[in-house]
C-alpha cells in the first residue's frame, strides 16, 4: 500500500485521534511540571523576603504575582485538558463509527458478490439440465427402453461430462425412478437404483413443461460417495418437446464443494483480512452450505440478523457481520440463500 493510499483509510481516522490524544497529554503534561517548577520557584522566593524583611517586601509582591499566574496556568491546563480529551474522545467515537459503518457496508457488498456469482453459476445449471433433457439419446433412452439405448445414451452423457467438469454425475432415470443411464458408472455404479424416494426425482416429474426445473437442498449422497451435491432435475418429455409427456427425469449433480469453496476463498480480503473473516454461504435457514474455514458445512447454522434488510451489516461484540440474500439472476430466483462474512476485530 502506497504513502498516499495509506493516508486516505478510513482507520487514519482513530489512528489521527489517538496521536492527538497522546500529544495532547504529553503537552499538558509538560506544562504541568513547568508549573510545578516555577512553583518551587515562588516558594523559595517568598522564603527569601521574608528573611530580607523590609529589604524584601517588593520582592514579596512579585513571589504574590508569580503565584497568582502560576494558578491561572494550572486553571487553564486544567480546562484544557478536560476540552481537549472531551472532544478528542467525541472524535474517536464518530470515527470508531463511521469505521464501522463502512466496515460492513463492505463486507455487505462482498457478501452481495460471493451469492451473486453462486446464483450466475446455479442459473447455468437450470439451463443445462433443460437443454439436455431433449438430447435425443436421453429421451429414446426412457421412450424405448433397451440395453443399447442405455449405454449409447451413458456415452453421451460422459461426453457432456468431460467437456462441463462441474457436474459429479448425470442420471436418467424412467418414470418409476429407476436409474438407467449416468455418465459415470465406473465412478458410480448407480444403474438399476432408484431414485423414486428423492424429493427432486418427485418434483422433476411434477414439473407442467420443458421449461420447469426442480432443485433439490445441498446434501450428501451416498450414491456419490458422501460428495456434498447441488441436484437440478427436469423431466424428459415425449418426444423432447416442451408440452410432451413426462416419461423420465434427468437430473445432473453439481459438485457443489469444490464449486462453492473456490468461491468463498476467492472473496477478494486482504492477507489480514482473510486471517480474521470467516466467508460463508447460507441456506434459507441460515445452515451452513460452504466456509471459507471448511467448519461446519451442512452442519453448523448461524445465527444471523436480518433485521436491516435483504442487504446489511451489524456489529456483534469484536465482531462485524455483513450479508446480502440471493438477488436471484435472469429466470433464476435463487433458492433464498445469502452469502455472509464474519469479520474480528483488526488487532491494536
């Protein structure tokens, strides 16, 4: 950071009152011991006089003066002082403040950017389980079913797999929720499972047209190895149309903690900062789905304040919290999710 960059932090603030407050004790403190000094001074003289007798009576009146203004000084120290660290303490106050102010404002802002990109990512993932439920090869798969079919349209799928790397595997499963297809099956032998009982399959199924999708909350799947998932899910329709029958369910599995943790640890922290900030993503009850930390994903949930707003920020205790709810992006709402940063206090 440059001379000059430093000079206009918002920390320059307490960093200028604290100096002042210590020049200004240190000062006052100096003309106390001149007084004190100059005290001394009059009481010798006085004892001086008094030892001259008349000789010494006018200069008695001078050792009176000297005392008199050595009194206003100390009273005007005094008052100094008091004004002068009364304000001095005022300033540390409102800049202590206005530090905070923009200390969560920002984290607010960076909490807004960490579930935007999440919400740009999901929306693709929206896009992409709709165009490919009408891939010819994964609608004959479910229209006539038979073992060519399946692993022409298993290939297919591996194709789609090695060119888009964010996706663990894809399953086509028949209107009973048998798994049929995926693009992975030495990975993940999931052919002849069912995937009748997840909630995802249920809604996919349940969606009016090609251009709905179902979603399905961050969890681990056991037939993914215990990998945390994102799962996107549509039907596959007669004939891939749009108003065509459901006859099957495609659903594609994001892999959701290499994805979502590339995007906590991109937050763009200073060295310092990032010692001392915690960046998370949120669900809609506050339960943690990635941390920068890597603590408490899927487990832990935050008590969060969203008091100010879909967008704000808070002090609690040494600690600033900032946080911003899913704008949603294009036709994709977003799932009520936020992202949140919980950010120590910077060490004296």
């Amino acid at each position: 950071m440059s001379e000059a960059d430093a000079g206009v932090r918002p920390e320059r603030i307490l960093e200028l009152s604290e100096r002042l407050n210590a020049v200004a004790g240190e000062k006052i403190g100096e003309i106390a011991s001149v007084n004190r000094a100059s005290k001394m001074l009059v009481v010798n003289a006085q004892v001086v006089a008094a030892r001259s007798g008349e000789a010494g009576r006018s200069f008695m009146v001078v050792a009176e003066e000297f005392k008199r203004i050595s009194g206003q000084i100390d009273d005007i120290a005094g008052a100094l002082e008091q004004q002068v660290r009364g304000d001095l303490t005022e300033l540390s106050a409102i800049g202590g403040a206005i530090l905070g102010q923009l200390r969560g404002q920002r984290l607010a802002d960076l909490a807004l950017n960490a579930i935007e990109i999440i919400d740009r990512n999901l929306y693709e993932r929206t896009c992409d389980v709709r165009w490919w439920a009408t891939d010819s090869a994964v609608v004959d798969c479910v229209a006539q079913p038979d073992a060519a079919k399946a692993d022409h349209a298993g290939r297919r799928l591996k194709v789609i797999l090695d060119a888009y790397t964010v996706y663990l595997d894809l399953w086509i499963c028949d209107r009973a929720g048998t798994i049929v297809a995926n693009g992975r099956p030495d990975r993940y032998p999931v052919r002849g499972q069912s995937a009748r009982e997840m909630a995802w399959f249920r809604d996919a199924l349940a969606t009016k047209s090609g251009d709905d999708f179902a979603v399905a909350d961050i969890a681990r799947l056991e037939a993914l190895n215990g990998a945390p998932t994102a799962t996107y899910a549509t039907a596959i329709r007669q004939g891939g149309l749009a108003n065509g029958a459901a006859i099957g369910v495609l659903g594609v599995h994001f892999d959701w903690q290499a994805q979502a943790q590339t995007v906590v640890d991109g937050v763009r922290l200073t060295p310092d900062e990032k010692a001392r900030t915690r960046v998370l993503l949120l669900d809609q009850k506050h339960r943690v789905l990635a941390a920068s930390d890597g603590v408490g994903v899927l487990s832990e949930t935050v008590k969060l304040d969203v008091a100010g707003g879909v967008m704000g920020s808070y002090a609690k205790g040494d600690r600033t919290v900032g946080y911003a709810r899913t704008p949603g992006y294009e036709t994709y709402q977003g799932l009520g999710w936020y992202g949140c940063l919980v950010q120590d206090a910077a060490a004296i």
